[in-house]
C-alpha cells in the first residue's frame, strides 16, 4: 500500500482518508461469476437482492446442475433479465458439459483467464476483469468499463475524463497494483455518496 500511495499523492489522501480498502474478495466459482454477471449494469444492491432469490431457487447453491433446472418463469420471479437468462443458461451448459471449468482458471495468467471467459456468451472485458480482481485475487486488474472507477477517478482528480482510454493512462503510475488502487477509488466513489466503503 506504501508504495501503491507514494506514487500517487491523491490516492494516498484517500487511503489516509478511508483507510485499507474492502477486499471485495470472493470465492472462485460459478456463484461469483452470475453473481458478477447478475452486476452488470446495476446497482449491487439490486444485484446482490436477484442472486439471493436465484440462489433459492437453485436449492441454496448454485452449481451449472442447479442452475440449468431452473425455470425461465422461476427465473423472471428472481428478477433476472431474459437477456441474462440467455447468458445464465449458456455458461450453466459450459459447465454441466465440462468444457468450462473455473477451478483452473487459477492457474492461468491474467490474459488467458480473460480470453476464456469473454468467450462466454455475455462475458466481456469488465466481468472478467471483476472476476480476476475478486474470485483469483489478482493484483494488477483495471476494469475498464467500470463506470463506478471512471467517476470515482474524476472525484479523485476533480478533473473529466472522456473515455476510459484517459482512464487507463491515468492509472499507468499504480501499477503493478491497480487492483488495490481500484478498489480505493470505488471506496472513494462509495463515501462520496454516503454508502460505505
């Protein structure tokens, strides 16, 4: 954390402002990566409320078994989406089929991990990098895309940026610890709206 804050002299105000940022650590697993799908463009709290009743209605764990069982009707009662269902449905498929097993994933480097799960139907750039920075505990993870990241930035600088290619220049002085610096700034994000960190 020194280091990762004396190369930033903003970041290093928040962290003595917030302290150590929440880990946002997960479990590695299919109950991550629909809890991360379930996310993706919506509050987490609305997010967290539909894998809650999904999880119920997977028998209390969800497994690609489980979730495959699960009835379209059943599904829209959870509050999932017909899109996320599609998504839900295909990644269930991939694993009761075995060819998608998120147990090696750990032992893949940060690129391979997120070649194979963008190649997952409803999958992109920023549920695998959620997924790597969460589930496998990476460290250097930026996840752009992140529109929590890209405001909190912008409240950290008190500057605009564009896109998130301005994002991801602006983010080169943190590495090789962009995970912990992205998780100040969502902390960051989160204080300013009076929701925690």
């Amino acid at each position: 954390m020194l280091r990762l804050t004396r190369s930033d002299p903003a970041l290093r105000l928040v962290w003595q402002r917030l302290g150590d940022p929440s880990s946002w650590s997960r479990p590695a697993g299919l109950e991550t990566l629909v809890r991360i799908i379930l996310e993706q463009k919506v509050s987490l709290r609305s997010a967290e409320a539909v894998f809650l009743r999904l999880r119920e209605a997977s028998g209390g764990r969800i497994t690609g078994q489980s979730l495959s069982s699960v009835r379209s009707e059943t599904m829209v009662r959870c509050g999932v989406s017909r899109q996320k269902q599609r998504y839900l449905q295909a990644i269930a498929s991939e694993v009761v089929e075995n060819r998608l097993r998120l147990d090696e994933l750990k032992l893949q480097g940060d690129k391979a991990v997120r070649e194979r799960l963008t190649n997952l139907l409803g999958v992109g750039n920023w549920s695998a990098d959620v997924y790597l920075m969460s589930a496998l505990d990476r460290p250097d993870i930026l996840p752009t895309g992140d529109l929590g990241l890209l405001k909190g930035i912008e409240e950290l600088d008190g500057g605009n940026y564009p896109d998130f290619d301005a994002v991801i220049e602006r983010a080169e002085v943190w590495r090789p610890y962009r995970s912990t610096a992205t998780r100040l700034i969502w902390a960051l994000y989160l204080d300013n709206r009076g929701w925690g960190g």
